[in-house]
C-alpha cells in the first residue's frame, strides 16, 4: 500500500495554463473540422439562393 501511494503526487495542483494547454490539444482538431463544415454550409445554403434566384 505504501508503494501505491509513492506512485501518485497528492500535492500535484495543475496550474491554468496547463490546464487550457490541454485543452487546446484535445479541442482544436475538434473545431477546425467544424469551421470547416460550417464555411460549407454557409457557401452551399448561399450557392442555393443564387440559383434558385436565377430560375425566377
């Protein structure tokens, strides 16, 4: 059991900037891919418009 408690650090307090740096990591492939779809959506639903303002 002693050697069990070796292992862990009780004391360890993560600091803010670790913290949003792992964030980061985890996230930002996350929102790139739905910047991406979002800019697709934004010139598909635009692409429409033109289109169908051209059949009227």
């Amino acid at each position: 059991m002693k050697n069990l408690s070796l292992n862990f650090k009780l004391d360890y307090v993560p600091s803010s900037e670790v913290i949003s740096a792992t964030l980061f990591k985890e996230w930002y492939p996350l929102l790139e891919i739905a910047s991406i779809l979002l800019l697709g959506t934004i010139i598909g639903c635009l692409t429409l418009l033109k289109l169908r303002k051209g059949d009227s």
